[in-house]
C-alpha cells in the first residue's frame, strides 16, 4: 500500500531554516514514534535491558516495546482503560529509578531526557492499564493442572536448584511457587499471541536509522 513516508520521514523546526530536529523511527497506521522518543525511553531505561544487549540492539528492543505498547492500548482504550491509583504508579517509577546506580543519576537522565516526571507518570500509567487489562482478559483462562506443576517440579526447577547447589525442598512447599512461575509463562504466551494479531491487523512501518 503506497504511503506518504517521504513526506512524513523528517520533522523540521522551520521551513526557513530547514533544520532536521527528529526523524521517524516506526509509524503504526498514522501514529508516529520518533527516534527521539525512542532515545529518551533507552535514556530512562524505562524497559529493562535485555541481558548483553549493545546500545545500538536495546534501542532496537525498545522500538519494538514501543509498537507493541501503542498497538495494545489502542486495544486498551477500546474497552475503556482502567483508572490508576497513585500508589502503583509510585511503585513503578521506583523499580525504573532503580535502573540507575543513584537518585541522582536517575534525576540526571530525566532532565536529559526533556521529559518531565508528570509526563513520565503518564507513561507509567498507560503501561500499567495495558498490564491491568491484560490480568483481566488473561489471566482468569490461564489454568494450570497439577500434572503440569510435578512435570515442572521434576524437571526444570528442580535442575536449576541442582545447578545452584540448592536443597530440593518437597513439592507441597514450593507449589505455589512453580504454579505462579508456569502461569506467567503461559500468560506471556497469551499476551504475545494478542500482540501479534494486533500487529497483523495494523500498518507498522518499521525505519531504521543510524
């Protein structure tokens, strides 16, 4: 489908000056993500960063954060998002800050960042009415039986406390455990099969740049 991605592929400060201040990073159907708020969502580390991921391949899963997050509050705002209390948001904004070695250094990337902390909370907000709505569309057909809790007891779990040099505490004691480990699982396969219909509805132009 032909699109007006060369129209749209740079924004300027003035037609005057013609001076380039962003360039486009993703556009999913008209909404436009910029490669300047990708570089502030990288900056804040507001997605934890993949295990030795590069510079250059974490603001690429950031990206990607980015248009699945768009695509499911979309579908969010559909059905009405929930409202937030303060307490949650509050909670949020501590496990990002903890990103950073201090509060200060945290303090320091948010003014580079030109974002303000209630625009951050904003964000925050949306994340975690994505995240409400998802526990009550998904989480209630996740089940998990108990022949799927002894098979993981015997296997995976108890070979990770094997290899950790752990005592194997019986089953009865670590139940709910495994039962809660196996339902995320299961309820991040539901949450990616939805993310991927939507992504399969919409138009997402990926660009890259440098």
């Amino acid at each position: 489908m032909p699109r007006l991605l060369p129209i749209l592929a740079f924004l300027f400060a003035s037609v005057a000056h013609a001076a380039i201040v962003d360039r486009i990073a993703a556009v999913v159907d008209e909404q436009v993500i910029t490669v300047s708020e990708v570089g502030q969502m990288a900056g804040l580390r507001f997605y934890p960063r993949p295990a030795k991921a590069s510079d250059d391949q974490y603001r690429h899963y950031v990206l990607d954060e980015l248009i699945d997050q768009a695509l499911r509050f979309r579908d969010v705002e559909r059905f009405g998002a929930t409202d937030i209390a303060k307490e949650p948001i509050d909670a949020r904004l501590r496990e990002i800050a903890a990103r950073f070695p201090s509060s200060a250094a945290f303090d320091a990337a948010l003014g580079r960042s030109d974002m303000t902390l209630d625009e951050l909370r904003t964000l925050v907000r949306r994340q975690l009415q994505v995240e409400a709505y998802i526990q009550e569309r998904f989480s209630p057909t996740v089940f998990i039986a108990t022949e799927e809790v002894e098979a993981h007891y015997r296997g995976p779990w108890s070979g990770r406390s094997r290899a950790a040099g752990l005592a194997i505490p019986p089953l009865s004691s670590v139940d709910e455990e495994i039962r809660g480990e196996l339902k995320s699982a299961q309820l991040a396969q539901e949450v990616q099969q939805w993310t991927t219909e939507l992504r399969a509805r919409a138009d997402v132009d990926v660009l890259a740049w440098k």
